[in-house]
C-alpha cells in the first residue's frame, strides 16, 4: 500500500511536499522564538508553490496533485501566517481581554475562509486569470504588514479585508512569465539581504503586492475593453 502511495507522486508533488515542509518549519520557528526564520520560510514556501506549478505545466499532473497542493497551501499560507499574525501581536492583546478576543474572532475568519478558497480553487479555475485573490499573495501582505508591526487598529480590517478577496468574485491577472521572475526576486531579495538593509526589501515586496491587489482587477476591466 505504501509503494503505490507514493508512485502516485509526480516531481510537482515533490515541491508540494516541499512547500508543506517550509509551512510547518515556519511554525516550529514562531513557537522558539525565530520570528526572522518564520516569515523566511513562508516566503521559501510561497517560491515552492510557484515552482510546482511551472513543473506541472511542464510535465504530467498526477491524480493527487490538486488535492496534496491545496493540503500543502493551506498549511504555508492559511496556518502558519495566522501563527505569525498572532505571535507578533500578543504583546499588545495579552493584557487585554477583548482585544485578545478580537484578534483570536479575525484570525479564524482569516483561516476559515482560506480553507474555503483552497478547497473550491481547483474547481472554480481560470487559465487566465484568478478568481479571488491568490492566497499566496494574501499570505505574503499579511505577513509583511505583521513583520513590521504596523499598529493592530489598521492590520485587523486588512486580514478581513484579504480574507473576503480571497473567496470573492473579483477577478485578478495571472501575472506573465516575466512577472512572476520579479515577484520571485523580490523574494529572494527579502530572504537573503533583509536584516542587513534595513527592511527595505519587505517593503518594496509589500508595495508590489499592494499595487496587484489595487490596480489589477481594474487592469483586467480596462483589458477587457479594449479587446
């Protein structure tokens, strides 16, 4: 039983497992203290999601691709930033009982309806564009915001905010080849020379995201009619 499990799985499904890896090694890290190490991981795990996709693209989907995906996704950017969200602001709510309570209520939002987008993504599909906001994008502005601890009153309306996009009917570009090397650079970029740049690079990768979350669904309109 387990040999056929495991000839089930593609080199995409590999990543996956890898991108899962990177989501509980970001948990493990919140719970000693390596807040630093947390978000990098996410970050590594967000590379690893678009990695596997290129490499279905490219070679076979197996049966359980979609499903070990979603799994893995759910984990890197449904679990672990909620983790990351609550770790960075329970200083500030742990004296204080309904504030605790809210930010406990907003981050099960955040994680049901990220749940939800994960499970209906694969049936609800676009070759060309994404319903709803990816939730690796989600992930990546929700972290970014928490690691620089922008005040609570502002990043709890942003998560609901987020966590709506995610499950909307708003439409958003998948972003070009060309793109996605930018994106995966600015990554890179705030992984490798963040402690010794003074979060600059964060914040250009915060910036970029902000301007696909404002400016792309109406990109997509003004697309649209011109064709």
């Amino acid at each position: 039983m387990q040999n056929s499990m495991i000839k089930l799985l593609s080199v995409a499904d590999c990543i996956s497992l890898i991108n899962a890896v990177f989501g509980f090694l970001s948990i493990i890290m919140i719970f000693i203290g390596k807040i630093h190490l947390s978000i990098l991981f996410i970050l590594i795990a967000i590379l690893a999601d678009g990695l596997d996709g290129i490499v279905a693209r490219k070679i076979r989907e197996s049966k359980i691709g979609e499903y070990l995906e979603s799994m893995a996704d759910m984990i890197s950017f449904g679990v672990a930033p909620a983790f990351f969200i609550y770790t960075i602001y329970y200083k500030f709510v742990s004296c204080c009982f309904y504030k605790h309570f809210i930010l406990l209520i907003v981050l099960v939002v955040f994680l049901s309806l990220n749940i939800i987008r994960l499970a209906s993504f694969h049936m609800m599909k676009d070759k060309k564009i994404f319903v709803g906001l990816p939730a690796p994008s989600g992930a990546i502005f929700l972290i970014i915001m928490a690691y620089l601890e922008i005040e609570l009153i502002y990043i709890l309306p942003v998560v609901i905010m987020i966590s709506l996009l995610m499950i909307s009917n708003v439409r958003f570009p998948k972003p070009s080849f060309k793109i996605d090397v930018i994106a995966a650079v600015l990554i890179l970029l705030t992984i490798i020379t963040d402690r010794n740049f003074n979060s600059i690079a964060p914040i250009v990768l915060l910036i970029a995201i902000c301007a696909y979350v404002i400016i792309g669904p109406f990109y997509l309109l003004i697309k649209e009619k011109k064709q």
